[in-house]
C-alpha cells in the first residue's frame, strides 16, 4: 500500500511527500520506500523539478532525477537533466527479477523538442551514461508525434533510439529500441 500528499499552485509550483509499504506472500515488509518530489516554476519560461525515492529501511537512494526545463521560443523547448537510478528500486521486491538487478547506472542528458506545426512535435535526446561497473554508455534517440484529431487531442507517435555500451569484457553492447504509441484524451 502506498500513498502520495502534494500542495500544488499552479503558478508556482509543487510539493509532494510520499510512501510505499510492500509486503510478500507471508505478510513480512519486502520494502518500504519514501519520495519526494517538487517543481519550481521560474520566470523567462524556465522550469526546475526533481524528484528522490529512497528504500526507508537503509537510507538508500534508489532514485533521483533533476530536470531544467527552458522554453526558448513557443516552438523550441530545450531540457538538461541528470538521473540516477537503481533498477531494483523500481522492480518489486517479490518478484525474483530484483534480486539480479543491483547495479545501477546515471545519466546526463539534454532533450530537444520542436513544435514543427500545431499538429506535429518533433525530439532529439542525448544522454551520457555511466553504469556502476564503471563502463560508459551513449543513448541516443529521435522521435515524432502527430496529434490527431478535431481538437488536437489525440496522438500517435514513433520513437527510436539507441544505447551503445560496452559490456564486462569490452565487446560492443547496447540496444536498439523502437516504440510506436498512441493517446486519447
């Protein structure tokens, strides 16, 4: 069980606490996580947000992400980010998956977005990677969005991207990743 408590003004920004009780089938607390998470907004359309999530039983941070967020022109929208994460913080502790998932890894990146129509956003994103066995990684991506629609409320998109690493015995690794989507309003 799990909940979330968070002040909102929509002008200036957010505040929010949360937490995070998950226990196995034998009843005994597998996890217990706690979170906060904020967004600052700035004058000259900057935006500043971060969020920690942190395993309560240790003091560990299992998650933290900072974002900055600037919009230079009502078409480009520009963000610089930083994030760390431990991916078994995010797996449930029940599941056998997270008991092989201890490494972590942290990213820097910047994400470009351009409105090339009402209709049509284009994105381009950057990340440098670093993982925990100390092997660096660049991701990469480009992606479209097209909203559908009288109103503009629905969407498709298509996303690309690719990861290149090198794995424990320095051969090539990574991934490609392709992600075809929908939304309705």
């Amino acid at each position: 069980c799990g909940g979330r408590v968070g002040w909102s003004r929509l002008d200036r920004g957010s505040l929010g606490v949360s937490g995070l009780s998950e226990t196995n089938a034998d009843g005994d607390v597998a996890r217990r996580q706690f979170g906060l998470d904020g967004a600052l907004f700035l004058p000259r359309r900057v935006d500043v947000a971060g969020t920690v999530l942190l395993d309560a039983g240790v003091l560990l941070v299992e998650h933290a992400e900072a974002i900055v967020t600037w919009m230079a022109t009502p078409r480009l929208k520009l963000a610089a980010d930083y994030t760390f994460v431990v991916p078994s913080g995010l797996i449930p502790k029940t599941s056998i998956v997270s008991i092989f998932s201890d490494a972590n890894y942290q990213d820097a990146g910047l994400d470009v977005y351009y409105r090339l129509t009402p209709a049509l956003r284009l994105s381009g994103l950057f990340r440098a990677r670093a993982f925990s066995d100390g092997n660096p990684g660049l991701l990469g991506g480009v992606g479209a969005r097209c909203l559908l629609g009288h109103k503009l409320r629905e969407g498709v998109g298509l996303d690309f991207q690719r990861l290149d690493t090198k794995d424990s015995n320095l051969q090539d690794s990574g991934y490609y990743q392709l992600r075809v989507y929908g939304a309705i309003a």
